[in-house]
C-alpha cells in the first residue's frame, strides 16, 4: 500500500486533514456534486484551457480539477522549502561555473564529457555574464512521496516549467466554492506569486536601469500554455508579447507599439532556446527574434530563464545535483534524489535490462511524460521495444525504480478513491530566491497510473500548507 | 500599445459587428423572400446579398445554385465561408483569445461563451429554434458585448481601438444594406412606389432597427429619399453613415500619435462631408454611385489605419 495523505494504514484520519474531513462528512453528496459541476462550468467559461499536442479534436481541454486538496503540515513545509531554495542555489552555482571556470569538472566531481558534450550545453554562453549569476529565475522542482512517506525530488525543471497558473486558479476556485473551510483553518496564501515574480524579473534588469520594461514572450495562441502566458502578463500588468513584435536595433530590443519603438529590459521569455534567435539558433524558426542573442550576450537585455539551463536539468545531470550541492554550497542535500541507474554505464545497464518489468525507463532529453516506459504497466511488446532502444543507444536512457507514489482521496466516477499525486513547487531566484507556500499538485486520475502530466490525462488539485 | 495588439482589438471589434450586421442583412432577406410579389425572379433576394458581399465567386464553389437554404447555411453556418456569422464569431473570439489580457474579463467571457454557443447551433442547425430566432440571438449577444466594452472597459487606447473597429465596420454595413435595393432593382426597373418596393424599403429600415425611428422623424410615407438621408446623413441615428464616421473619427482623434495627421485628416474630410451634405446632392449622383464611393474611402481609411498603427516601417 501506497502512503496516503489523507489516511493512515489503519484507516484513521491524519491530523492535519482532521477538518477537512469532518467537512467532508458534514456536506451532503449533492452540496459537493453541485459544487464539482459549477467548478467545471466556470473553467470552461473561463476559458482555463490546454492544448495537447497530436490531437486535433482536442484542441483545447479543460485539465480536470479535483475538490479534495492536498495538504501538507506547515513543519513539514518548511523543511521541503529550505531544500528546494538549497537545491536551485546549487543548480544556479553550477550552471555559472559550467560557462565560466568549470571548477567543478577540474575538481572531478562530474565527468567533463557527459557536461561539454551534452546537446544541451550551449557553447554560445561561455564567459557571458548575466546578472546577478542567476540562470534559472524560475524553477519548477517536481517532488513525489515514496515508501512511508520520505520526499524525493523526481526531477528539476529550468528552462520553462509551466503549471503555476493552475496553481493560481485552483486556489481561487476553491475559495470560490468552498469559502467555509477557509474561514476555519489558517490556509497559507498563493496569490502573492504574481507580484513575486514580477519583483524577481525586475531585480535582474540590465544595468542600473530604475524602471524596468519587463515583457512575457509568448509562442503565441497555439501553443500549449498560451492561457498561462497570457494570464501571468494580465497578472503581472506587463505586455505579452510574440517575437513579430519585437526587433533589435544597435543591440537593443524594441517592441512594435501604437506610439512607435519601447526599449525592453527583461524578457521573461516561454519559448526554448532553439528558437529564440534564428541568427544563432535554429534558422527556420519564426518565433524569435533576429539578433536577441547579441543583444543578450552584450548584456543589454536579461533573458528568465537565461539560455543554456537545459543541461541543469538533463536527466543525466541530475544524478549529479547531491554532488553540487555538496559542491557549491558545502552543505548536505536536505532533499534525496531518486536512486538513478545510468545506463551508459554497463553494470547498470546490465541490471536493468533484467529488472525492465519492475522499472521506469526515462529519455534523458525527454519531458513531459513522452518517451517513457513505466515497466508494471507497459505491455511485453512496449518492454521488448525499449530493450532494442537501450541497446542501441544506451546514453540516451536512465532508469529509476517504480516509486509507489502517494496517493491522496480523489473524486473520480465511482466516488472517492485514493489517487496518486506529485508536487511541483515554482522557486524563484533573482536578487534573493523566493517561493510561495506549497505548489501545483497533479493527480493521476486512471486507477494505478503513475503518469500526472496533464498531457497524459492528469489533473490538479489545490494544494494547502497548514498552520498544525 | 503594441501594435499587434491594436489590430487584434480592432478585429474583434469588427468580427462581433460583422456578424451581427451579417444577421440583420439575412433577417430582412429572409423576410423580403416571404413576400412572394417581392421580385420580379426567385431568389433574387438571396443573389444581392452575395453582389453586396462579393462572394459569388466563395458561395459558387460550394453550393450548385441558389436558394433560401443554401444561403443561409452558407452566410450564417459555414465556416468555409470567411463572411459567414460562424466565422466571424470565431474571428472575434480568436482576436479575443490573443489579447485576454487587454481586455476585461467579463468581456472575454461573454466572447468566448458566444462561440461555444454558436458551436452548438451550428452543430444543430438553424432549423431547431427556427431562422430570425437565431438571427435575434446573434444580435443578442453582440448587444451584450458591445454593452460589457461600454460598461466594464477603462476609457484607454485599446477602448478606442475597439470602438474605431466597431464603427468603421457598421459604416461599412450599412452601406452595403442601403445599396441592397441596387442590386435588387436590376436587372428588372419595377415601377418606383408600389406595394413591392414599400415593402423593401421597409425591410431595409427593419434591417438596422430604423423602422420607428423613421416614423418618428418623417411621420409621413416610406420615401427612398428620406430612407436615404435617415441612414446617411442623420448624426442621431446610431447606424447612419454619419453617426458611425463621426465616431470614427473622434477615436482616430483621441489615439492621434505622430504619424496619423494624414489617416485623422481623411476621417474628418470624410465625417464633414456627411455633416454638411444633402441629400439632393447624393441622388443627383446617384445613389449607387455615391455608397460605391463611400466604400472606397472606407477602405482606404482602413488601410490607413493599418499602416499607421499595426503595421509601422521600424523607423
């Protein structure tokens, strides 16, 4: 049996959820299947949508919400909290020294080959300097609760981690329904993240320049999180803007307005690295803009996150964060990885071309559950497939034990039933790193699945961190 | 503001009263087509409507001939066809959807409930609630988010570029419904007066909810002449050529910028000549003639727009 959040083995309530449930038991059926029916409404008139990729009919899909939040002790907290600022120093501290002095490849601690000659590390950046030696400004650290209930950190996301908007509303909606069991708990507040955000994009202006432009670049209306990009500009009162809006001048970025050209400072930007600048990167992109990198790299524009945080968060270099962070900050990780089987490494691959039933198979360039092989639940002909693929390019591959994720009550068809969930927590790091209590919880709504990204079918819970 | 998102606000703006003009223009076809002894031809109604919106070319790729059916599909359902109330409903809503944050909530939501809306009526066809009950819920809604911009906007930029897109497009439309009868009339010169021709202009007045106004200023029988001046030249009448430039050009005025004294003076030109004009004037030219001329200048002071504000040269 998995740890659950809500329940102890023997069935009794956790302390923590102790009012919750005994609301639970207080409202009748058809107050909360009204309530479950008015959320649904709402997002949709909302307009709180997700595209999914590869599926023309669903062009647009509500991700499902679910009334049961997940909550997590206030002590609890703030120990994931001091581990999750201690982590993304580290990773900043590495990612600097990697397009700098790379002490930490002379000392030995990581093989030079697997940093240089990883795909994601970006030559381009060696020796430029960005303020404040901030490259993720914003990280979304994924945590899962295995075993009796320890915290791992399943994997680090530094280029441009998306989620924090449902984070937003799912606290928004749940005050809306529910304004009852706000009133009678001490439920630490979310809605600050906006103006955090805002404060960390504006502490890492170029210069000496007292009153920022700050812009949120966007794909643009068809890509996936396009509801988000636009609701953190309306948010953050700040301009979102596609890069047809935007060209460089003398090393300067300008954005298009009805008034004529306006100097931009910082760019919080939601596009990758490839296609930011087709003069640098790749040339066939049209989401970019034309000479930003030049403008980026002679300092006279700030990039969030900076270019090049790929290879921080590369499946093969997380194996080595306990490292930096012992590195870097001469402390002791308060946060486990996952154990991690490099499968470049031929004892571990041995191991785990024997074991494949048991494991999870991950691509270390992949994200967002594609390309990946959870072994209890994958077919032999989806097992015999990833053996062939491993075999022909190992490199390509970690493995990692089928955690039993936690699990957490759930409304699903038949009532409520325990579902697993995760975690993901936004750190931002500017002038100081900042996070708001708490995070995006996502919940696999299928029976047993482990898999939560709201691309394979997950949904979100509301997330509480409780004053005990 | 940026520049693209002026032009999606403008967009909008225009989309939503595209389409309820697009309505209005059906529901009076559809009436008109009721009245057997309306036209001398079958149909003929329905074949204006494709001269005044220039898509005989669209609708004859799609459908083999006209009729009452096969136009209002294909003027009010069919996607295919860029004009068409479900397109320009989806238009404003992709507008909407690319400048929410520009715009008030309540007004997103009113824009994206009526496509969802209109997804479902086009999925069930007109015949379920019965034609004019579709064409009314249209006008409906546009009345609605015309009414949310004017009660929950901040009196900024995006608030006059939502208005320029709104009156340049009504000024537009009615001149196009005025120059039905145009299109009507010929090939047949049926004699000027008669039962049909009362019945038409009355459909016109109809069409832009001038019928009581008109009966209320002239009190007196249905004229062309003053069918035309009403919705030419009178500043109180909300869908008058007048009216509608007049706003044009006092929010070309308020957005100004250094580059527009050229696009505010063609406005003005345009609205003084409207103020002062006469309507002995116009049918001396003809009417045909002079609406032809009106649509140009619209257009140009359209393109104008765009060039001053969406699209500048990086200078």
């Amino acid at each position: 049996m998995p740890y659950d959040e809500m329940y102890t083995p023997e069935h009794a309530v956790r302390p923590h959820y102790r009012a919750f449930a005994d609301w639970l038991a207080a409202t009748p059926p058809e107050v909360i299947q009204r309530k479950r029916e008015e959320a649904e409404i709402t997002f949709h008139r909302v307009g709180i949508t997700f595209a999914v990729y590869g599926e023309e009919a669903g062009r647009e899909r509500l991700i499902p919400f679910d009334i049961v939040p997940r909550i997590i002790p206030a002590d609890e907290w703030g120990l994931m909290a001091a581990g999750l600022r201690q982590r993304v120093r580290a990773l900043n501290a590495f990612l600097y020294d990697i397009y700098h002095d790379q002490e930490i490849l002379k000392a030995g601690r990581i093989p030079a080959q697997q940093v240089l000659s990883n795909s994601q590390y970006r030559k381009e950046m060696l020796g430029v300097e960005v303020p404040g030696r901030t490259y993720a400004h914003i990280a979304g650290i994924d945590l899962v609760r295995a075993g009796a209930g320890d915290y791992y950190v399943l994997e680090d996301n530094l280029r441009t981690p998306s989620g924090v908007s449902y984070m937003l509303e799912d606290r928004k909606m749940m005050m809306r329904l529910f304004p009852d069991l706000f009133a009678t708990q001490r439920v630490a507040p979310v809605e600050h993240y906006p103006d955090l955000l805002l404060d960390t994009l504006r502490s890492v202006t170029p210069g000496d320049q007292v009153d920022p432009t700050v812009v949120l670049l966007t794909p643009g209306q068809f890509n996936s999180a396009y509801f988000e990009h636009a609701f953190l500009a309306q948010q953050m009162g700040i301009e979102l803007v596609e890069g047809r809006d935007l060209f460089v001048r003398d090393d300067t970025v300008y954005m298009r307005t009805t008034r004529g050209p306006v100097r931009i400072d910082v760019i919080y930007r939601r596009i990758d690295d490839d296609f930011l600048d087709p003069q640098v990167f790749r040339e066939d992109s049209v989401l970019g803009v034309p000479g930003l990198f030049d403008a980026y790299r002679s300092g006279r524009v700030t990039l969030a996150n900076a270019v090049g945080t790929g290879i921080a968060d590369d499946k093969a270099m997380y194996i080595h964060v306990p490292e930096m962070i012992r590195f870097y900050c001469g402390e002791e990780p308060i946060l486990a990885n996952v154990p991690t089987w490099e499968l470049g490494k031929p004892q571990d691959r041995a191991y785990v071309l024997e074991h494949l039933p048991e494991l999870v198979v991950k691509e270390v360039h992949g994200s967002g559950g594609y390309g990946m092989l959870v072994g209890p639940a994958a077919t032999r002909d989806e097992i015999t497939l990833f053996r062939e693929r491993i075999k022909a390019e190992p490199e390509r591959y970690i493995a990692q034990p089928t955690l039993a994720l936690s699990t957490c009550p759930t409304f699903v068809e038949s009532g409520i039933a325990p579902r697993h969930i995760d975690l993901r927590p936004f750190v931002l790091s500017g002038s100081e790193v900042k996070l708001v209590p708490g995070g995006l919880t996502r919940v696999a709504l299928v029976e047993n699945s482990l898999v939560v990204n709201s691309s394979q079918g997950g949904g979100t819970k509301d997330t509480w961190v409780v004053q005990g | 503001m940026l520049s693209s998102t002026a032009d999606h606000l403008y967009w909008m703006a225009r989309s939503m009263e595209r389409a309820e003009n697009t309505a209005r223009m059906l529901d009076v076809t559809y009436r008109m087509s009721l009245l057997k002894h309306a036209t001398a031809e079958p149909f003929q109604e329905w074949s204006a409507i494709l001269s005044i919106s220039g898509l005989h070319y669209e609708f004859g790729q799609r459908y083999p001939e006209v009729n009452a059916e096969h136009m209002l599909r294909f003027m009010a359902l069919d996607e295919g066809n860029p004009a068409s109330i479900a397109s320009s409903l989806n238009n404003a809503r992709e507008n909407a959807r690319a400048v929410r944050g520009n715009i008030s909530s309540e007004m997103w939501e009113t824009i994206n409930h009526t496509w969802i809306e209109m997804r479902n009526r086009a999925a069930q066809g007109l015949a379920r609630d019965g034609v004019s009950a579709f064409f009314d819920w249209v006008k409906e809604r546009s009345h609605l988010s015309r009414g949310i911009t004017y009660g929950t906007m901040l009196r900024d930029e995006a608030f006059c570029f939502l208005r320029l897109g709104t009156f340049l497009e009504r000024a537009d439309n009615t001149a196009r419904i005025l120059d039905v009868k145009y299109h009507i009339l010929l090939p047949s010169l049926e004699e000027v007066g008669g039962a049909a021709d009362y019945y038409q202009w009355s459909a016109v007045l109809r069409s832009v909810s001038a019928f009581e106004a008109y009966r209320k200023v002239y009190k007196d029988l249905i004229t062309p002449r003053r069918v035309a001046e009403l919705l030419i030249l009178r500043a109180d009448m909300p869908r008058s050529l007048c009216a509608s430039i007049s706003v044009v050009a006092r929010m070309l005025h308020s957005i100004g910028g250094s580059s527009s004294q050229d696009l505010q003076r063609r406005a003005g030109l345009l609205h003084a000549t409207l103020d002062y004009g006469r309507i002995e004037d116009i049918f001396a030219q003809g009417l045909h003639e002079y609406l032809t001329d009106f649509l140009t200048k619209i257009r140009d002071i359209g393109d104008h727009i765009d060039s001053t504000y969406f699209w500048p040269t990086d200078a």
